[in-house]
C-alpha cells in the first residue's frame, strides 16, 4: 500500500526509454487530458439548481481553447460533471484577472470581494478619465493622496512608538507595575472595608440609644397621660372660680368708693355759695 502511493518511481541505471513501448490513443483524446483538480469558486448549477461550494474535489477534462491567449499565455478549459444530475459544467482560465470563468452549465455565485475589487477598477478607471487633460483636478488629487499618506504614516508611527515603549519594559517593569496595581488595589478594599466598619458600628451605637416601646406599653403610657390632664383641667376650673369671684368683687369694691368721693366732691361745690 505504500508503495503505491509514492510519487517518485526508482530508475536503474540501465534505464532505456526507448524501449518503452509507445500506447496508441484517439486524435480526440490527445487534445484532453483527465486532471483531478477542485473546483476555484462556488456556483450553482443551471439544470438542477444545487449548490457546489469551493474546494469541491472532482474529475475533469482539461484542454487547450484555440485561437485564445492573452499576451503570449495559454487558456484552458476544464469540462466536469454536475454531482447531483451530472449534467456537464464547463469553466476556462482568466489569466488578465487571475481568475476563472463560468462558461456554460452553471452560473457563479456572488463574491463581495470580486465586487469590491470591480469598484475599484472602476473608481480608478474614472479618476484617469478624470485627470486626462484637466491638471487641476491632476493635483488636486495628488494633494489628496499626499495628505492621506501623511495621515498613515503618523498613524504608523504611533504604532511604533507603543510598541518601543512596550518592548523596553522588563519582566521587573511588568512585575513592580502588577505589585503597585495589587497593593493600590488591597489599600482601596481595606479603607472601604473600614468605612463600612464604622458605618456598622454608628448604626449599632443609634440603635442602642434609641429605647423601643412595646405597644401595650405605649397604650398604657398613653392613658396614664390621659388621666392626669382629665384631674389637672378639674383643678384648674376648681381653682379658677373663686379667684374669678374675688376678681368681680375687688372691682365692685374699687368703683364704689370712687363714686361716692365724686358725689361728696359735688355736694361740697354746691354748699359752698350759699354759705
């Protein structure tokens, strides 16, 4: 089994060639030759419709299109069959694009990087255009280029510049960096740890001071309050009536003897011409 899976065969030194005897063939057939080879691109085929996805392993026809090259180069065609409805499917070399082209049978996917590369083409075939015999809109687009040069080339060495200053720095550097981030890191947990002690031990110390009152307790309290403001307002009015007597009397005693000085006053001022 090994042995006939190698590639190089062993020749004696008395190797002839000559001697080889030479296998007739078809004039047909001497213009294809069977290659297995895989499939380049994804496409579908025109007959059933089913999908042959790139890197398909399969047998082929190949054979030399004539009257065909581009600058000096020769075309190739390759005929396989379809693995579904084994209709055939034929595709040949595109050396101007270093591609291939579906001819017949079958139709080629979309490939967004084959329409981005086409935009290109395009883009730059209408800049040409665009710069043929106008040389103001030459060197505007020159100026264009150049600037965007500069932008890249300053992009390019910020690059550098962060990967010089990374490359300096030693497994001490990096080690001493991760310890000063470690111990920051620790000092931060320990004062919020201490924060949040001292937060617990307030809350505690209010907690204490603050009596809690059941409410049975709080109902008896309310009613003992009660009681000794319904006997003190009894007192007060107790108390308030006599003094409001006294008060009416001490009044009437105060007017009375000011009248009867103002009678006597006017008694006196009436017997005084007659005399």
């Amino acid at each position: 089994m090994g042995e006939r899976k190698v590639i190089n065969k062993y020749y004696p030194p008395d190797f002839d060639p000559s001697k080889l005897r030479r296998e007739r063939r078809p004039k047909d057939a001497s213009k294809q030759i069977k290659v297995r080879m895989m499939l380049p691109f994804s496409l579908r085929c025109g007959t059933c419709g089913n999908y042959i996805y790139q890197g398909t392993k399969f047998n082929s026809r190949k054979e030399d299109v004539e009257g065909e090259t581009y600058l000096g180069l020769r075309i190739y065609r390759f005929y396989f069959r379809c693995p579904r409805c084994a209709s055939e499917i034929t595709m040949k070399t595109d050396p101007k694009n270093s591609d291939y082209v579906c001819e017949l049978g079958a139709t080629r996917n979309f490939e967004p990087h084959r329409e981005e590369a086409r935009q290109e083409e395009d883009a730059k075939r209408k800049r040409e255009e665009e710069e043929d015999g106008d040389a103001m809109k030459a060197l505007e687009n020159r100026a264009l280029d150049s600037k965007r040069e500069m932008e890249e080339l300053h992009a390019l060495d910020e690059i550098k510049s962060a990967n010089s200053r990374n490359a300096k720095l030693g497994t001490r550097d990096v080690i001493a960096a991760l310890r000063g981030a470690t111990g920051e890191a620790v000092e931060a947990a320990r004062r919020d740890e201490e924060d949040e002690e001292e937060v617990r031990r307030l809350r505690d110390l209010r907690s204490k001071s603050v009596r809690r009152i059941d409410e049975e307790e709080e109902r008896a309290h309310r009613d003992r309050l009660l009681a000794v403001g319904s006997g003190f307002a009894e007192g007060a009015a107790s108390a308030s009536a006599p003094a409001a007597r006294k008060r009416t009397l001490g009044v009437s005693f105060a007017v009375k003897p000011k009248a009867a000085a103002v009678v006597v006053a006017k008694k006196a001022r009436r017997e005084e011409p007659q005399e």
